[in-house]
C-alpha cells in the first residue's frame, strides 16, 4: 500500500478555523444569553406595571445599562451589558421585592461550570501559581480574571461550606450502610499528622453519600463516639443495618455505644494484608488464593469450612496467621445476612478507599497541606466532588427491606411459613 505524508503544516489553518468557531459560539452565546437578561427585564416591568405613585407614574422602569463586562465561560469570556430597572421606590413597599436577575446576578464574573473547574484543578494537583497558565490553556488566552488570589480565597470560602454541610440536619434521613476508614496525611505546620476520620453511606434509595469527615489525632475510641453522638444529635436517631472498616478501628467500641444494633463487617482487603504479612513471600500467593475462598464462598457453611481449612493448614507452623484470621470470626462473614446483590459493596472498604486515594495524591503534590482546617476543607470539597460520580447500591430496591427488618440468609430473603 502507498504510504501517504501530508507535506504542508496544515496547524496555521487549523488554528484559524478554531478561532473562527470560537468567535461564532461567543457571538451566538453573547446574542442569546443577552436576549434572555432583555426579556427578563421586560417581564419584570410588565408584571409590575400596575404600580404607580400618586401622579400615575409607573414605579418600575428602564434606566439604560451598566457597563459592559466579561463572563467568563467554557467557551472564554463573553461580553454582556446588563440592563439597569429603576425600582427604588418599589422597593419602599416592604411588600414588593426588586428586581434581581436569575439569568445574570450582579456580581457574577464566572458562569458556575467554572467555579466547579476550580476546585477540581486544584484538587487534582495544580499548584496556585499555576492557575492562570492552566486555565487559559483550557479557556483561552483571555482568561485573564483567575489569578491565585482567587484560590486563596476559593479555599477560604470551602472552610466555611464546610463548617455548614458538618451541620445540617439528618433528621429525614435513614442509612442501611456505614464504610468508615482513618486517613492519615501530612500538614506541613502541625507537629503531628492528623487523622481524618471519614463516614461513607448508602442511604435508603441506595444513594452513596459522604456523611462525615471530622478530626482525630488518632482512631480512638473518644474521636469516633464523638463524630456518632454529632451524627445523632443532629437527627440520625437510628444507625445503619450494617458497618464495614477495618478491625483496628476504635470504631467499633464507639458503635456499639452509640447505636449497638448496628451489625459489624470487617474488611476482608485489610484482613488479607494483615494475614499474608505473618506468611513468608513463597507462602502468599497460595494463602490469598485461600482466603479468597472463604469471602467468594456462595454461602456461610461453605465459607466455614474454607475457613477452618485455612486454619489447619498453617496453624501449626504459622501461628500468627491464624490468629489473625480467627480474631473476630463472626464479624468476617455478617454479609451473608444481606442480600447476595449487595455483598460487592460490603464485603470491604473499597468505596471509601479507592475516594481517598486521590486526596493522599494530592497532599502528596503538595508536599503536605500546610495546616489542619485547609486539609479538610480539601477533602470535604474532592470528596463531594467524587460523590457525583458515585454510582447507586446493585439491588438498591431490596434496602427498603432490609430497613424493614427482612432477615436474609446466604443472601436470600427468608419466606416466612
């Protein structure tokens, strides 16, 4: 076959053609979005027109417009003139409301896909100073209104969003899961590296959501009560069906103070790693293998046995492992009390795990946050910014069961006689 070269740089065409669609979208957008604040404002004045003073004179008019200025979009900035609407002496009547624009609110510099741009950059590894190149290479080169400061204060503005979301009422909710997990990361002007403690849940509709991110100088018990007793006293008032963390956790003598029928689910990755590093290397691969056999069992009498194979196998020579192993038995195999479409989600702490590893990348880039409440602000806002890709529970329509109580053996519903 005949190979064929292009022998001309085509890239100074290319560009022109890019630089001419660029200028129709903002032409195109410019025009539409303009027309909307028009009429916008029309329907204002109309809906108000049958206000008058004492002399007949309408209340509510026209009063030229503000100077023009830049919205920075997707599609780089577009320029847009804001019509002013005297309403003064509307605004007297403590009844009557002004004008205020949905489309176009006074301050608005940025449309808010941009904002959302913002902490995802950052989150994802971009450096302050390195906005503004980073932007306009995405925006185009008059992306001029994004300088550091603006993350300065974009980070200050997550402290607060913070301090509300740690707030907010749960009274109407109601979860079947709890995934919860301690990281660890490192802050560049505190002594000590502090503990984030974290609460993953699924909600009654199946809904993954992040419920708690708090502090702790370490996983104790006492930092744990204390993010559950907030939990209740903000209006949980009942805990969820099932809990899944590690066994190391101070968790779980502050669950069971606080709401005790919750059941307990160790996770099987971090018990495979704690069982394997008392096996030498040559001995891994075949004890894994094992391990798996017990947690991919199709029911609980067959993971037994897997499981007290494994015991007598190596207990003799490694003695370690299987107690390892044997430490909390029963709390290794609660998910087969639930249904079998689920034990995906339960059997480990994989959806909390596989979240916060991009925050431990980040801090990583960083070479450290540099103090405690912009780490969690960062990873309250890449959290919530993870949680929309979030996807629901498998089987999420069988949650209103287990919330009602249904029991379930070896994943399947038990028929009441």
């Amino acid at each position: 076959m005949k190979d064929f070269t292009l022998k001309e740089d085509l890239s100074p065409v290319l560009d022109g053609s890019r630089n001419i669609l660029d200028e129709l979208l903002r032409s195109g957008a410019r025009k539409m979005l303009q027309s909307a604040i028009e009429q916008e404002v029309s329907d204002f004045i109309e809906n108000n027109k049958t206000y008058k003073d004492t002399e007949g004179k309408s209340l509510v008019f026209r009063n030229g417009y503000a100077p023009e200025r830049d919205i920075l979009s997707g599609i780089g900035p577009i320029k847009i003139k804001r019509p002013r609407v005297d309403d003064r002496k509307l605004r007297k009547d403590k009844n009557k409301s002004g004008f205020s624009s949905e489309i176009l609110p006074r301050f608005l510099r940025r449309v808010p896909s941009i904002d959302n741009l913002l902490p995802i950059l950052y989150l994802k590894g971009i450096s302050t100073g390195d906005f503004p190149t980073a932007l306009q290479a995405i925006l185009g080169a008059n992306a001029k209104n994004i300088s550091a400061n603006t993350i300065v204060r974009l980070k200050e503005s997550w402290e607060k969003e913070y301090y509300q979301w740690s707030k907010r009422d749960l009274s109407d909710k109601k979860y079947v899961y709890f995934w919860v997990d301690g990281i660890h990361l490192n802050v560049r002007l505190e002594k000590e590296r502090p503990c984030i403690l974290v609460i993953m849940a699924a909600d009654q509709d199946g809904n993954k959501e992040l419920l708690a991110v708090s502090d702790g100088v370490s996983e104790s018990k006492i930092g744990w009560k204390d993010i559950l007793l907030d939990l209740r006293n903000r209006g949980l008032s009942e805990g969820p069906k099932l809990t899944v963390g590690d066994g190391a956790l101070g968790f779980w003598s502050a669950l069971n103070e606080v709401f005790p029928n919750a059941l307990q689910q160790r996770c099987w990755v971090h018990k495979t790693a704690n069982i394997l590093d008392k096996l030498p290397k040559r001995l891994r691969s075949q004890a894994k293998g094992n391990i798996h056999n017990m947690y991919m069992a199709s029911d609980k009498e067959t993971a037994y046995k897997e499981f007290d194979k494994f015991i007598e196998l190596y207990q003799d020579k490694y003695p370690k492992a299987t107690e390892c192993l044997e430490k909390n038995k029963d709390k290794l195999f609660a998910f087969y009390d639930f249904p079998a479409i689920h034990w995906t989600h339960i059997r480990t702490t994989n959806p909390i795990e596989s979240t916060f590893a991009t925050i431990r990348l980040r801090t990583y880039r960083t070479r450290g946050c540099g103090n405690r409440k912009t780490v969690f602000s960062m990873v309250f806002k890449l959290a919530l910014e993870a949680q929309k890709r979030w996807k629901k529970l498998k089987g999420h329509n069988l949650i209103y069961s287990i919330l009602r109580g249904d029991k379930y053996i070896d994943g399947v519903i038990e028929k009441v006689a």
